[in-house]
C-alpha cells in the first residue's frame, strides 16, 4: 500500500493589488470582518487538517501580515516566503520549501470563496494524477478582436467556438517533484499560472470541473461581488 502523500498549498499572494486602487495590496482587505488571504487560507485548514501552508507575500507585508496573525489571534502556522519579480519565480521560490514526495496546491491568495469540497476533491483525484487543473465552462460569447490604433476590430476570419473553451482556476495540485522539476526551466512570458508552465515542460494534465463562484478578487467590482454572494449565502 503507497503511502498517503503529505499535503502542502502554496499561498500565492505576493501581489500589489494596482487594479483596485486601493490602500494596501487586495489580499489583505476585509471581506466578511477579515482579510481576504485569511479566509483563503481558512478554507484550506478546514479542507485539510494539518496541511502545511505556505505564504508567499510581497517582501514589504511579511512584517505586516505577522502582525495581523497576532492581533486577531489567527493561529496557523506558516512557512512566510517573499515574491519574486514575476508569479513563476514566487512559485520557485515557495518549491524550495516543499519536499519531493509530496502533493501541493497552489493557489491564488485573492480566491476565498471555493468550498472545501473542491479542495478535497481536487487532492483525492491528485492521489492517482500528478497534476490536476479546476476548469470552469466557458459562457460567454466570445469575440477575436486586436487593438489598433487605440480601436478593437475583429480580425477576419478569426472565431472562437465557445464549446471547447474553458477558464483555468486554481487550486491546481500537482506532485511536488514534478512541479519542481518544471520550475527548474528558465522563465518564459507564456507561463500564465502552472499548468502552463507543467505543459511547457511536457508533461500532460488532468482536468476536473472548479466552481463558478470560485472568482479571483482583482477589482472593486470582484470585491463588492464577494461580499454580496457571502451576504446571501447567510441568509
């Protein structure tokens, strides 16, 4: 009998959050009477007991978010990493703190509102594939456009077919020693989030359906959206 892989998310929020205008970076807003990166994490600790988390935070706020795991009594304990100067080298930099041997989410700081069923899901289907992407349906038409000239204009003969797209969301797992021989590459501007950096490298994926409430908090619109959804959901 193999024995059960040891569990590890890396946190991604290392961020400066310049889309929304705010004070301070997003991941440490309030939604729902605290930051956004603890309800992130929350899920994960009520998900998995006893995983091992991972922080990634810009190197200003490490001191910051100390503080606030102190004041408001939010006992977790975390290995703290600072960003690097894209998401694949904050990634790499958080791999050299997970073993081989391992399974490890990563996934972003400003998604809180996943259930810990999906979490759960996502690592039992990682117990068999080495590496597993949350996908959501495209429902959206969608337009091929290119700007020019500061105009969008559609680029003849150019379509999308709706049918066979889908939006990758994170938590994406993986097998620890196949991620981090994958990071081992050198950076490319393609690599969007992990799974393309995995592709890149070669190896194949495995997808499985995310949730649609699953969003990524990246605007004011996201967050007043966030706090709505967890409005209705206590009533």
């Amino acid at each position: 009998m193999m024995m059960e892989r040891k569990k590890f998310v890396i946190i991604m929020a290392a961020g400066s959050g310049t889309r929304m205008g705010a004070d301070m970076p997003k991941q440490f807003l309030e939604l729902d009477g605290k930051a956004i990166l603890q309800k992130t994490i929350e899920v994960f600790l009520e998900a998995c007991p006893g995983i091992s988390v991972i922080t990634v935070l810009p190197q200003d706020h490490i001191a910051y978010w100390r503080n606030y795991c102190l004041e408001r009594n939010f006992i977790c304990p975390q290995i703290l990493v600072h960003g690097g100067i894209t998401r694949f080298h904050s990634v790499r930099n958080a791999l050299e703190r997970v073993p081989d041997g391992a399974v490890v989410a990563v996934h972003d700081g400003v998604r809180p509102l996943l259930s810990p069923g999906l979490v759960r899901d996502i690592f039992k289907k990682a117990e068999e594939k080495p590496a597993v992407i949350p996908v959501v349906p495209c429902v959206d038409t969608m337009k091929v456009l290119e700007m020019k000239d500061g105009e969008l204009s559609a680029i003849p003969g150019a379509t999308a077919d709706r049918s066979v797209l889908y939006g990758a969301q994170t938590p994406q797992v993986f097998h620890s020693e196949i991620l981090k021989e994958a990071y081992s590459m050198a950076y490319d501007t393609s690599f969007t989030d992990d799974a393309s950096v995995l592709e890149k490298y070669g190896k194949s994926l495995s997808f499985m359906i995310g949730e649609r409430l699953n969003i990524k908090i990246t605007t004011r619109e996201d967050l007043l959206l966030a706090r709505a959804m967890i409005s209705l959901n206590k009533d």
